[in-house]
C-alpha cells in the first residue's frame, strides 16, 4: 500500500498515456480528455503543501521567538492577507483583484519590485566575476572569451561603429558553432529526459518516494 | 494618490533590496521576507480563481458534474504529509501527476527534442548557389554537433583519429558556444539592471523624458 | 616591483567598487543619449513579419511565461507584440504558464491602455458591450460601427478600439501548463471556462471563431525558464501549432537549434530582441517612437564596453602581478 501501490499508479498511469498517443479511437482520446480536466485539479491542492511548509517553519520561529523572529511576521502576514483582500473584501473598501485595490498593490508595489530587484542584482555581480574570475589562462579560456566578446558588442549598436563585420560575424556564430554545441547538448538532454521518462515509469527512479515516512 | 504612494513604496523596497551591495540590513531582510510571502499568497488567489473555483467547485455545486470529487480527493491527500503516521497516502497524487507526465511527455519530447533534431543535423553540407558563410556554417553544424557529441561521450577513452581529433575539435565547438553563451548572460544581467534603473529615474524621479 | 603590487592591489580591490563602476555606467548613459541606430535581426524580423501578415480573421496566442524576476527583458516584448496585434486587428489570446505572470500580463494590458499616453488602444470590458451582443451584432467592424454610432469616441492620440472577447481574450494562468496546452489542442474554452476576469470564455466570438490550436496561426511564448519548450513538445509538435519565442538573453543562446530545425519561427532574444522589434513596429509606422527597450540599447553599449574593460584589466593584472606563477607554483607544474 505504502510504495507499491504508488509505483503501480505511476506505471499504469504512464503506459496508459503512452499507449493512448498512438491509438485514435474514441475511448482513448476519452481517457486523455479525463486527464486534462483531472489533472490539473489535483495539482492545485499542492499549493497546500507549500502554505503549510511555509506557516510552521515561521510559525515555530515566531513561538520560539528565534533570532530573527519578526521577519518571520513578514512572511506570513502577506500570504494571508493578500487572500483576504481579494477574496472577502469587497471592491468598495479597497478589496478584490483589480487595481485599485489593497491585493493589486501588494503584487505590483511590493512583489514585482522586489523579484525584479533581486534578479537585477547579477549584473553587479558579473561585473565583479568579469574582472575578478574571468582569466585567458589556456587557448581554449582564451577562445571562449573572444567568442564572447564578438558576441557582446555584436549585441549591441555601438559594434556596428566597427562595421557590420562584427555584428555579422557575432550572428554567424550564433547561427553555426553555437548552434552546434547547443544542439550536442540537447541532444543529450533529450536522451537523459527519455531515459528518467522510462526509469520512473518502471520504477526504476523511486527517489520520489522518499520523505513520507517508510 | 494610490499610483503615487505605490511607486514610492516600490522605490523605497527597490534601494532596499540594493542596499544589500553595500552591507546587509534588516532593510535587506525584510524586503526579502515580504518577497516570500507575497509571492505565496498571490499564488493562493489565482489557483483558487483561475482553477479550483471555475473547474471545480463551480461545476460541482451548480453543474452537479459529481466525478469531480474522484481528482478532489486525490488531491486533498496532499494533507497527510504533515502527518507522519498517514504521510505515506501523500505518495499517491505524486504517483499519479508524476507517472501520467512522464507518459504524456513521453512520445512527443522524443518527437520534438530528439528526432526533430537530428533530422535537422541530418542535411546536405553542400547546396550549390549558397554564400560561402552559409556552406561554412552548414558544415560547422553538421561536423561541429558530431563533434561535440563524441566530447561528450566519456565510456570511451578520447584517443585515435575518431575519438581523439573528434573530441578535440568538439571542445573547441563547445567553448565557442560557451563563449557566446557568456556574452549573452551578460547581456541579460545588465538588462535586468537597466530596467530597475529605468523605473527609479522614470517612473519615480521623473528625470526621463 | 612596485609595479607589480599596483597590479595585486588591482586584484584585491573591493569589490563595492566595482559595483558602483557599473552602477554609474549603467546611470550615465541615460541623461547622455546615443541614439545609435539598430538594425533588427532576422529572427526577430521573421515574427514581426508573421505578425505583419496576420488580420482580424487570424488568431494569436502570447504566453506570459515569466515572472517579474525577467520582467525587465520579456514584459517589453510582450508589449510590442500586443501593440503590433491590437494595431492589426488581429484577435490575442493570452495566457500564462505561472501565477505571477498572469499579474505581469494584466501590467501590459494595463499599459497599452492608458489612454493618458498618446499611441495606446481603449479595451472594452466584455461586460460594456453585453447590450450590443443581446442585439446581435455580429462581426468586429460591425460591432465597431455600432459602438461608435452609440456615442463612443476615442479619446485625443488613442490607436482604436480593443474589444474584449472579439480582439482580446485574457484566458491567465493555469497549473500543469503542459496538459493546458494539450487540452486546448482539441478545445480552448474546455481549459478556461472563464477568463482572467471571470467572463464566460465559451460565449466570445473569439472562441467561436478560433476552437483551438489548430485555428491558432501563431503562438508566441514570453518566457524566462524552459518554459517555452513546452510549447514546442505539447503544442507544434502534437498539433503542428506556429512557434515563436520571446526568451531572456540567458536562454536565448540554446534556442538557436529549434529555429534551424524549424521548430520555431523567429526568436526575440533578451532586451536586444525586444528592441529589434520596437525598430520594426516604428518602421512600420504602428508606433511614432520606440519604447523602454531601444532606449535602453544605449545603457547596453556601454555596459558591455565595461565589461569587457574589466575582462582586460583584470587579465592584464593577474598577469602582471605574478599571480599565474604563483598558481603555477603552488599546483606543482
């Protein structure tokens, strides 16, 4: 019950959908249409999982009253709140989900600048990593970092000052050595995805099993 | 006045996150607890009213569509992992989501991702009448992949005529890509940047035009 | 030797400098601007040239796959194209692979139709126009025709009219994207039995003209993840869907296969990408001027001249100082 019976649901489940692909009969095509609506349902209920991580990790640093405590506070009054605000809040005083609205303003003025910020942070960084880590220190660093120059001021208008050679030859190689590494790449992607695909239908992969208990 | 209060908030959380270059500050943390949680509680809102509002409950209690209950209850199984004595029935709706999208995906990511690829590897080196850059190119793709699939072929040692020069001149093909894959990161990162930069001067100091 | 300590000071240099060496490189240029002309490459060219050849009987789907950790890259494209769409005529899907792109959606939505800003469109709600469909009208010049003849006016330097559920259906998100785009491979509205703003999805003309993929002839994915691909595996190669992607310059070099392939038809890479297509768009005359994204070409240029500067100089001085023989030294060569 424990773990065969999940590994029976993941290899039925899976052959049934592998098998359904090829056949266009009206039951199959069903089956597939049973999924879609299905599927979809049951990942929602996930977010459960997430919410409840999240309240009792700060929910026990907050009873402990931990280090860094009212941080915790900072967690956890949003995620409940915003649902509130849109949810039960009614339009009139500043609720539902449209602007102007208290849950519109705490995703457009508090979470889209801070994720953007957050994220924009790399570009000092790479800055520091370019002339701290970036060494020529073999023929082939050193072919990587001319690739990527022709590449960067290709990119960008003030390369064309030196001509459309430089611009051209950033997309040719684009288009040809880059294309070419890529795609051995891929490729190797592609045969790995198919083979984790196989494993964990037959079971083979059961590290998805782990953490609930035996 | 709500416009106006929001991009000074958004301001003042956008330095605080910046803040963060030049030392952490409870500034810094808080801003990035807030991130957390307003993420999270976001996400609450659009499954409730773009999945399980109109696909479930709607057509449960006014379209009486009763097999609706069977995903439901699969997915309210998703409790039991708080609780360690039944945290075993969890496994059951990952079985299922995880088992059917590995079949699905199955046949169509060896269609698109494999053979579609090689397909596209698989072409004439020569076709007359093409520019020069065009042959070159066409022959860098197809000797250049071939390549770079024997560097990363590692159950055989890389030496000889076929393993050895072909490796050598796959990692030449990989650094090449790599390097333009370098140029570009850079090329994001700044973006990211410029964008902030452009929402502090526009949007909130108003010295853009 | 006083030299090489200059170089290993170089080295060790804090690095809360470097940060503000970018910081003003990246400030400077947008008080000293450049206007340095840009040519737009042909796989962003080979979208707006679909785009271009698209009309009001044709359909288009933008996936808002991103998050607004890339919002700085991808929401610029996404606005292009819904000018471009909006300007045409040509009906818009849009959809949304996470729950935080859904919000970013909405942003561009929200920007296309300010009305303060010359160039934007006005968006009628599904629900402001319900007396017109209780009358029948039928067809989108038609429906204008009767907007207009209602005392509706555009108002001062506004574009036209977007009509919510002929030219525009914002579907939003859905979980496990993957299956959403399978499913809409036979039936869009079995997906989304209501928009983004609850309106019944089944009853817009929209729907009743484009059922699904199949009637779709471009879907273009914005997207800072793999989230694209999806499109590729669930969409063009079950269905045979018409491809294009609108990816963060981090991702866009790995792409470079699935155009060759002809998995997709034109690729906007990165801030560069979304530029290209403001070039265009003005060319084309459905914008008087560019927007955020040619602007900021100008930060770009310089910002890659730093860097590369840096690349040098710090070269230079690990050369200088002696560091590769110490390192050599040290590893026993």
């Amino acid at each position: 019950m424990k773990r065969t019976v999940p590994l029976m649901i993941t290899m039925v489940g899976g052959l049934v959908l592998i098998i359904q692909y090829f056949i266009p009969h009206q039951v199959s095509v069903s089956v597939f249409n049973y999924y879609t609506s299905w599927a979809p349902i049951v990942s929602g209920f996930a977010l459960i999982l997430g919410v409840g991580s999240i309240t009792r990790l700060h929910y026990h640093k907050i009873r402990i009253r931990d280090r860094n405590w009212p941080y915790s506070l900072a967690t956890l009054i949003p995620m409940y709140l915003m649902p509130v605000f849109a949810l039960l809040l009614p339009p009139s005083i500043w609720g539902g989900n449209q602007a102007p609205g208290l849950f519109d303003f705490m995703y457009t003025r508090i979470q889209v600048p801070i994720q953007s910020t957050m994220f924009s942070m790399l570009a000092f960084y790479i800055a520091s990593a370019a002339f701290r880590a970036f060494r020529a220190k073999s023929a082939l660093a050193t072919l990587l970092l001319i690739a990527a120059v022709i590449v960067m001021l290709g990119q960008v208008p003030i390369g064309d000052l030196a001509g459309r050679w430089l611009p051209n030859l950033g997309q040719w190689i684009l288009r040809y050595p880059n294309l070419a590494a890529k795609r051995a790449i891929e490729l190797g992607v592609g045969f790995g995805v198919l083979a984790t695909c196989l494993k964990i239908i037959f079971g083979v992969e059961r590290g998805w099993l782990g953490g609930a208990g035996e | 006045m709500y416009d106006l209060i929001g991009i000074w908030v958004a301001a003042i959380l956008t330095l605080a996150i910046y803040s963060f270059l030049y030392k952490e500050n409870p500034l810094y943390r808080l801003a990035e607890h807030l991130v957390v949680g307003t993420s999270l509680g976001y996400s609450i809102v659009m499954i409730w009213n773009q999945l399980l509002f109109p696909r479930l409950w709607q057509p449960l209690t006014h379209g009486q569509d009763w097999t609706l209950v069977i995903p439901a209850l699969f997915g309210i199984l998703y409790i039991t992992r708080f609780y360690p004595r039944v945290a075993w029935l969890s496994r059951y709706p990952i079985a299922f989501l995880l088992g059917t999208g590995m079949g699905v995906g199955f046949p169509l990511d060896m269609q698109a991702l494999v053979l579609r690829q090689i397909e596209a590897t698989i072409i004439p080196i020569y076709a007359p009448g093409a520019p020069f850059d065009v042959s070159l190119g066409t022959v860098v793709i197809v000797l250049g992949t071939l390549a770079a699939l024997i560097y990363f072929f590692f159950s055989k040692p890389h030496r000889g005529p076929f393993f050895g020069t072909g490796s050598k001149i796959g990692i030449w093909i990989i650094m090449i890509g790599f390097g333009a894959t370098f140029g570009f990161t850079v090329m994001g990162r700044i973006s990211l940047l410029i964008g902030r930069v452009q929402f502090l001067l526009g949007d909130w100091l108003h010295l853009l035009h | 030797m006083s030299a090489m300590n200059f170089w290993m000071k170089m080295l060790n240099i804090d690095r809360r400098w470097i940060f503000l060496a970018i910081a003003v490189v990246v400030i400077v240029p947008f008080f000293a601007r450049m206007g340095l002309p840009l040519i737009p490459n042909r796989e962003v060219r080979s979208i707006y040239d679909c785009i271009d050849s698209l009309g009001p009987r044709n359909a288009l789907m933008i996936g808002w796959d991103f998050d607004p950790s890339t919002d700085a890259e991808n929401q610029p494209m996404g606005i292009a194209l819904l000018r471009h769409a909006f300007a045409r005529h040509v009906p818009v899907f849009m959809t949304a692979y996470l729950p935080l792109g859904q919000g970013l959606a909405n942003m561009a939505l929200e920007q296309v139709s300010d009305t303060t800003v010359a160039g934007n469109f006005v968006i009628v709600p599904w629900d402001a126009w319900e007396p017109f469909r209780a009358q029948g009208a039928e067809g989108r010049d038609s429906l204008e025709a009767a907007w207009i003849a209602a005392g509706h006016r555009l108002p001062e330097g506004s574009r036209g009219w977007v009509f919510e559920g002929v030219d525009l259906a914002f579907l939003g998100y859905q979980p496990l994207f993957y299956l959403v785009i399978l499913g809409m491979g036979n039936s869009i509205a079995s997906q989304f039995p209501s928009d983004a703003n609850g309106n019944p999805v089944a009853e817009m003309p929209i729907i009743q003209a484009h059922k699904n993929l199949r009637q779709v002839d471009l879907a273009v994915t914005l997207a800072g993840s793999s989230a694209c691909v999806t499109w590729i595996v669930y969409g063009t190669a079950k269905v045979g869907l018409r491809v294009a992607f609108g990816v963060t310059a981090v991702m866009a070099t790995d792409y470079y296969p699935y155009i060759q392939s002809g998995q997709i038809i034109g690729m906007m890479g990165g801030l560069r990408g979304a530029a290209d297509y403001e070039v265009l768009e003005t060319q084309g005359g459905y914008t008087s001027s560019t927007g955020r994204a040619y602007r900021g070409m100008d930060v770009q240029s310089l910002a890659h001249l730093a860097i590369i500067l840096m690349v040098v100089l710090g070269n230079i001085a690990y050369f200088a100082s002696g560091m590769r023989k110490k390192t050599a030294l040290k590893a026993g060569r």
